[in-house]
C-alpha cells in the first residue's frame, strides 16, 4: 500500500480516524464448528492516520525592460508592470542607483543648467490575506538613492505590481542637454 500522499500547496497536517464496527482478518480458513470467544473479538477499535506534506517557501519577481520618456520635460508619466510568485508574506525594497535621471557625464550640471531630472514613483501590489488587501507606496527618486521598502505584512502576493513613475519639473534654468539614465532595482525577499 503506497502511503504517500500529495497535498499540492498546502503545508498543513490532517489526522484521519477510521473507525469499525468489527474487523474480521484471517489467513487459512477456521474450523467451521470454532466460535469466536469474546475476549478475541475486537470491537469499536479505531486507526490514526497522519498525512503530512510540505511546500517550499519561495518569492520570486520578474519584468523590468527600459522606459524611454523621449525629451525630457516634466509631468511625463510611464507604467511598468512586475510579475510576483510568493508563498510567504514579503517585502519589496526600491533603490535608485543614481537618484533620478542623471546626464551620462554631468550628473551635478553645469552652469546654470541642471544634471539629473528627479522623478517619482507610486506602487501597488495586491496581496491576499485572506481577504484582498492592496500595499500601496510613493517615493521620489532622491528617496531611492538610499532605498525604501515596502512590506505585505501578512499577506501573499496575488499576480503582480504596477509601478507608475512620473517625472517632476526640471529646476533652475532646465536641463543640461545630453543623454539621460538611471537604474531602478526592486529586490523581493520574505519577511
């Protein structure tokens, strides 16, 4: 008899009890005259079965790709959507590795003209727990430079996340003209 059962994702144990009324078992056949005494008769007697299975804890994230805003001005908004598979409640931490969108060679400008076009970001993240629950964070890119988390607190995720990031005005007299970059790392773990 294979005892082994799979309980798909569920990490959970369950007991189940048979129960019987009387149980017969014999190997060879009894004389047909022989009755059963009453202290060999086993009534009302039960069996435990424990089942138990096990589900890896697991948080993985998938996405990312480049946003092209074009020119740069202010107020110019773009989505990007990120895919999440975790079992366990989690925490998403943003980081920004240049503060906003940084000229490729003067970051701090020159003259009277700005380097680096801050931006914002705003997240959603469904999570279950069980009831729907929504996570919800907004950061400026100047934040991000030091990174910034965002916890489920209890709760799983559901799908994935939808970032918005927008940029703000530039300062001063404008922008330095030039290429423009900046990397934005989202790392997931458990909590």
């Amino acid at each position: 008899m294979n005892t082994s059962v799979a309980l798909g994702r569920m990490a959970r144990r369950l007991s189940v009890v048979l129960g019987t009324a009387s149980l017969a078992v014999g190997i060879g056949a009894a004389p047909a005259s022989a009755k059963p005494d009453a202290d060999s008769m086993q009534i009302g007697k039960t069996l435990t079965l424990t089942v138990a299975g096990r589900v890896t804890p697991r948080c993985e994230i998938d996405g990312g790709g480049d946003i092209d805003f074009g020119r740069l001005t202010g107020n110019r908004s773009a989505t990007a959507r990120f895919g999440l598979d975790c079992n366990v409640p989690f925490q998403l931490t943003f980081q920004s590795s240049r503060g906003g969108l940084a000229h490729e060679t003067l970051a701090g400008g020159q003259g009277p003209f700005a380097g680096t076009l801050g931006y914002d970001v705003s997240v959603k993240v469904p999570t279950r727990t069980p009831e729907p629950v929504d996570i919800a964070g907004a950061f400026t890119s100047a934040e991000l430079r030091g990174g910034r988390t965002l916890s489920s607190g209890s709760g799983v995720a559901v799908g994935g996340g939808l970032m918005t990031i927008t940029t703000q005005r530039p300062t001063g007299a404008g922008l330095l003209a030039g290429d423009y970059s900046d990397s934005l790392r989202i790392t997931i773990a458990p909590n």
